[in-house]
C-alpha cells in the first residue's frame, strides 16, 4: 500500500465534501476495490471516514481524538523542528518534548538523521519572552473569535493595576512577546496589551460588532506602534524602492515599511537619538528623502553627509 497514494486520499477527503468511490479512483488512479482498501487503512488508522448514504460516497468526519499522522518528509522535518524551538507559552515546554520524542521514534532514519544534524548544529542566542498563560491565551482567542467584551486586570510599569474593559481583536506573537490588540472602550481608542501583564476576568460579553483594525491589520499596527511610536525621536522617510524589494532589509523591530507604488515605499522609524535614526535608515543601503521627521533628525542626517564628503577631501 502507497503511504502517498494514502496521503493524497487523505487530503481529498479533507476537503469536507462528498466523495463517490468512483470520482477518488478516477482521481487517484486506481480501481474503486483499491479505493475501499485505503479507506479501510484510514479508518484502522483512527480517521473516521463515513460512507454517505445513496452514493456510495465517502466522507471525513470529526474525530473524537487525534488519531496517528501521515506525514511526507518536508512535513515531519518541519514538525519536529517547529516541537525542538523554545516557546514562551509556560507548561507547553514538556508537552512539546514529549511529543518530540513520540514523533523521533516513527521517523525513518534518513529523517531522525537530519533532524538530529539540525539540532546539533544549531545554537541559540538571546532568552525567550516572559511566560504566558495557556489558559491566558485561549480565553483571549475566544473573546475574539466570539467577538465578546474582555475585561481584564492589567499591570502597567508605569501605572500600576488597573481593570480595562476592550472589544478584543486578534493577538499577536512579535518578537519575543504575545500582545493583544484590542478597542479600548473607556479610551474610545486601540491599544496593545501585553498578555503576560493581563488576567482576564470572567465572565465576557456582551457582544460586539467588528471594527476595522488601524494600519490596515492587526500585525501592522502592532509592527508600528513597537518600532516606531514609543521612541522619544520619529522619522518617517519615502526610500527609492519598492516594499517587495526591501523586504530582507529591514528586520522586525527595526521599522514599519508602508507600500506606496512600484518604485517607492515610506519607511516609519523610531529610535532612542537622532543618530540612531540616521543609521537605521542608511543601512538600508537605498536612496532616500526625508518626509517628516523633527529638527534634530534633519540636522543629524547633515552631520552625517559632512562626514561623508570630509572622508574623500
């Protein structure tokens, strides 16, 4: 029995519609007797395939537990490397380990070996995030999948504990963080929250209509407001080339690229000198003009060019 040919059976199924046995052989290249025998290895598998009624169809149903995973290389590859990678989501470290070692003993060899090369070769710099709490992160996602009001106790280093009534939104990993990103309804405005700074409060609701997030997307808004908006000095410059093509230049935290055409993009920056401004939009190694940015910004980026010029007199 073909462990692809059982795969590709799988992901026909999984499309959620009703298949005749003929249509899956036709599909799959093989006579319906041999359709009915893969079923049959799906089913021993612990998928439950269902025979619809009248059509002599087949259908994937729900299971009630997680039954084994047929998995090509690529994938199993990417699954253990994706268990092997450090989580800030606190109690989820052994589970993943524990998965890991279940996954390791069904790889062939070929595949244990070179997941093994990757691990060895592979060191970590810098620590994780603050730990989250599972439980923080599932009563979150459901507030906004629900679209249910979502109060929370909040710790702010600046100002301390305080209860926030929002319309949550989406959550957000960035960087080493979760955040929330949230309408704020005694601010009437949008805000980022720190998940490991909140405790939800029981119960949610009442519902909400949907709000269009700022930037266009939750990920952006998120993306701007971090690298560039708490900083004390803010530039934002038009760079000379397109959004697409800057793409491996510019790292997160570093600032938020905004599409304008096919040949230009604006950069939105942040930063602690206007130095440091400098440099960041320099070493994005493309041409450049300045579209906002304060006083001291425009007086650096002159200070910069003199030594620039000075160096070739």
């Amino acid at each position: 029995m073909s462990s692809a040919r059982l795969l590709k059976l799988l992901s026909l199924l999984q499309t959620h519609r009703d298949w005749s046995g003929a249509d899956l052989a036709d599909r799959l290249g093989v006579t319906t007797r041999t359709v009915r025998r893969d079923v049959d290895r799906l089913r021993e598998l612990g998928y439950p395939v269902h025979a619809t009624q009248g059509t002599a169809g087949y259908q994937l149903g729900a299971g009630a537990s997680l039954p084994p995973l047929l998995l090509d290389d690529d994938e199993a590859i990417a699954v253990a490397v994706s268990l092997r990678t450090s989580t800030s989501v606190t109690g989820i470290e052994e589970t993943a380990v524990r998965a890991l070692a279940k996954l390791e003993q069904v790889l062939p060899p070929r595949l244990r070996h070179r997941v093994n090369t990757l691990q060895t070769a592979t060191v970590r710099i810098g620590a994780s995030g603050p730990p989250v709490d599972p439980d923080t992160l599932m009563a979150i996602a459901d507030a906004c999948r629900r679209r249910e009001r979502l109060r929370f106790d909040y710790t702010s280093p600046r100002t301390g504990v305080s209860v926030r009534t929002t319309e949550p939104h989406s959550l957000v990993n960035y960087g080493r963080h979760w955040y929330l990103v949230a309408w704020d309804t005694e601010r009437e405005d949008w805000r980022t929250f720190r998940v490991d700074r909140l405790v939800p409060r029981t119960p949610t609701g009442p519902r909400f209509p949907p709000r269009e997030p700022p930037e266009g997307d939750a990920a952006t808004y998120v993306s701007h407001q971090l690298s560039a908006k708490t900083w004390g000095y803010q530039a934002t410059v038009r760079l000379h080339e397109s959004a697409e093509a800057l793409v491996e230049r510019v790292w997160p935290g570093m600032g938020v690229v905004e599409a304008v055409d096919a040949r230009s993009c604006l950069f939105h920056v942040g930063a602690e000198t206007p130095a440091d401004l400098v440099w960041m939009i320099t070493s994005v190694n493309v041409g450049f003009t300045l579209v906002t940015g304060p006083p001291e910004f425009a007086a650096a980026l002159r200070a910069q060019a003199d030594r620039c010029l000075a160096a070739l007199s």
